[in-house]
C-alpha cells in the first residue's frame, strides 16, 4: 500500500512538471517570440530613417528635418516643428526621389 501511494504522488508531481513545460513553450511561440520579431523590424525601421522621410509617431504625422541620438525633429504641414522620440515612431513612408529635390 505504501508503495503504491508513492507512486501515485511521483507521477501527479511529473505531470505537473510536464504541464508548466507545455505551458512554458506554448508563451514562447505564441508571445514572446513573435514580440521579438516585431521588436527587431521596429528597431531596423528606426535605424533607417533619414531626412525626408515621413513618419507617424503617436498621431502625429511629419517630415523629419533632424536626425539626433534618441530623437527626431518633424517638420509639420504649418512649417512648425516638433521633437519626437525615435520610440514614439510607428510608420514610416521613405521620401521619394521628387520630394528630396524639393527640400
């Protein structure tokens, strides 16, 4: 009897230990891993970025005039212009070769 209960315990303590497994890979494909990828693309799109471009960041769609460490400086439509972190930068649409003569 003493034999048979210990053994009941030692198998419910390794299902549970297969379960937390299960559980541990299914947040990694399912959460952690596809945030990585968009991390990485938004990281690569912001190192991108140049003068002219236009990009919207929190609302707020601009032309970049200046290119600084960790932010940006966006020319509005009125020609005022406002700072912005490189962060905050959610699309970004490349200038184009017409509108890099303009400037």
């Amino acid at each position: 009897m003493i034999f048979a209960q210990t053994t009941n315990e030692t198998g419910g303590l390794m299902n549970t230990f297969i379960m937390i497994g299960l559980a541990l890979v299914f947040f990694y494909f399912i959460l952690w891993r596809p945030e990585q990828k968009r991390r990485k693309a938004a990281e690569k799109m912001r190192g991108a970025l140049k003068k002219g471009d236009r990009v919207t960041a929190m609302g707020i769609v601009g032309k970049i005039d200046r290119i600084q460490d960790q932010t940006i400086v966006l020319k509005n439509v009125d020609g005022s212009k406002i700072e912005i972190l490189k962060a905050a930068i959610t699309d970004v649409q490349p200038a184009s070769s017409d509108e890099k003569t303009e400037d």
